[in-house]
C-alpha cells in the first residue's frame, strides 16, 4: 500500500538524519523493512543509513550479496535477491498467528528480529453501503457521518486506510483536490471509526481497508508525525539495525459515494 511505501522513505530519512547519526560516534547498522501482509508474498528490503556528514563511512558490503534468512518455526528459508537490496522467496507462506524470525549479517554483525501476523479483523461493518454528498461547492454541509465498527475486546491496534477506486469524478469545485485518491486515520485501539462524509473528495465507489497492526507499526506511524529532527532514538525492534518487521493483516469493505 502507499502509505507504507511513504513509511518506508521515512525511514530511511529519519535514520540517516538523526542527531547520534552525524558525530564521530556514527555506527555503521542498516535501515531493515519487512512488513508481513497474511496471504502476500514476502518481501524484505536492506539499505543503508543516508549520511548527511563527509566524516562517516559505510560498510562496503554488497547488499545484493548479503545472506538474508526467515525461520517459521519449523524451518529456515534462504531469501532471494531481487536487486536493490530487496528479498524474498516464494516458498514462504504468511499465515495469521504464525510467527516469523528474520536473520542476516551486515558489517560482521548479526541482526535478528521476530513478528508474528495478527488475525484478520472480525465483523467489520459499515452503517450504510452509499453515501451520498452535495457536489459542487463546498460549504461546511453534508453532515452524514460513515460509521465503521469492528470487534476489538482487547484493545489491539487498528488502522483505516480509505481509497478512491474512480478518482475522476471531484465532488467540490472550488476545494483543491491533491492527485491522491487516499486518506488514512491514525492508529487507533477502538472498535468503532466515524469518518466525515466531508472527508470524501471524490464521487464513486471507495475501498475502506481496516489493518489489524501490531505495536511497534502503531509507533511508527506516531513517530513519522515528528520531523527527523525531533526525533533522537528512533523505535526499532532489531538487534544492530534499525527498521521495522512487522505482521499486518486486514479486511476490506466498499462504498460508493453519490450526489444528492
């Protein structure tokens, strides 16, 4: 999805730029990113940290060339390399519940992490199938709220992520409208989402995906809120890397958005 595409270049932003990043102190350790979608194929990126100082050096390790490994369990799965620092291997199933160890070596040291894939959301629903808006200009009407609800006794972590499907059609004329055909919600622990219908800038069917996440990406997404100079121990759940690993899993449901 985009929005972890976005997360992804902020990574690699956030750990190159950070203020232990730029002194004599530097620690030569990659930027990691594996997010484990149930039912996707699996991929992992390596890349190193961006250098904003002459007075550091990176490792000269191939990054195409590095050994990269995942173990479910019950066994252990050479990654293959794709180029540009990017694995993967086909043969690696993700299913919910199961956890998954991820191993390479980078600059002499050894980096391992571990995730597990969350359930799919249960009973995700929407109050309507159809929402209907006042095209033309916009003026602080329509008040229609979508309210979306799912179980969440335990006060796991969520996420909604909204996606026009026929972005050619605006609702308001004289609302700027950027080129992208999606919003995202922050992070939330409830089991209930109201959304704006205001939010809605174009007509036409949307799909709402809702992704079961796990704590350290719930993190993520408040910490790329900050600038990167705010940011002085960026959260990494790896041992001589920083990144992210992470299991997601998700539920989709469709809307159309029609004119009044």
């Amino acid at each position: 999805m985009k929005r972890f595409q976005i997360i992804a270049i902020i990574l690699s932003i956030i750990f190159g730029c950070s203020k232990e990043n730029i002194n004599r102190d530097f620690e030569d350790i990659p930027v990691v990113e594996g997010y484990l979608y149930a039912g996707k194929p699996l991929e992992i990126k390596v890349s190193r940290q961006v250098f904003y100082s002459n007075n550091v050096a990176s490792s000269s390790d191939n990054l195409d060339s590095l050994f990269v490994s995942i173990f479910d369990g019950n066994m252990y799965y050479d990654l293959i390399p794709m180029g540009d620092g990017t694995f993967t291997n086909s043969n690696i199933k993700l299913s919910e519940l199961e956890t998954f160890e991820l191993q390479l070596d980078y600059n002499n040291l050894p980096i391992s992490t571990q995730t597990t894939i969350p359930k799919k959301p249960s009973n995700f629903v929407s109050s309507v199938s159809e929402v209907y808006v006042s095209g033309g200009n916009f003026t602080g009407n329509d008040p229609q709220e979508l309210e979306l609800s799912w179980d969440n006794p335990d006060g796991l972590n969520y996420f909604l992520l909204i996606e026009n499907m026929d972005y050619s059609y605006k609702i308001y004329d004289n609302r700027e409208v950027s080129s992208n055909n999606q919003f995202d919600l922050m992070p939330t622990q409830s089991d209930y989402y109201s959304i704006d219908t205001r939010r809605f800038l174009y007509f036409g069917s949307h799909r709402i995906i809702l992704f079961h996440i796990n704590p350290d990406l719930a993190v993520l997404y408040q910490e790329t809120d900050q600038t990167s100079q705010n940011i002085s121990n960026p959260p990494t759940e790896f041992e001589n890397a920083f990144g992210i690993f992470t299991g997601i899993n998700s539920d989709t449901l469709f809307i159309n958005v029609k004119s009044n």
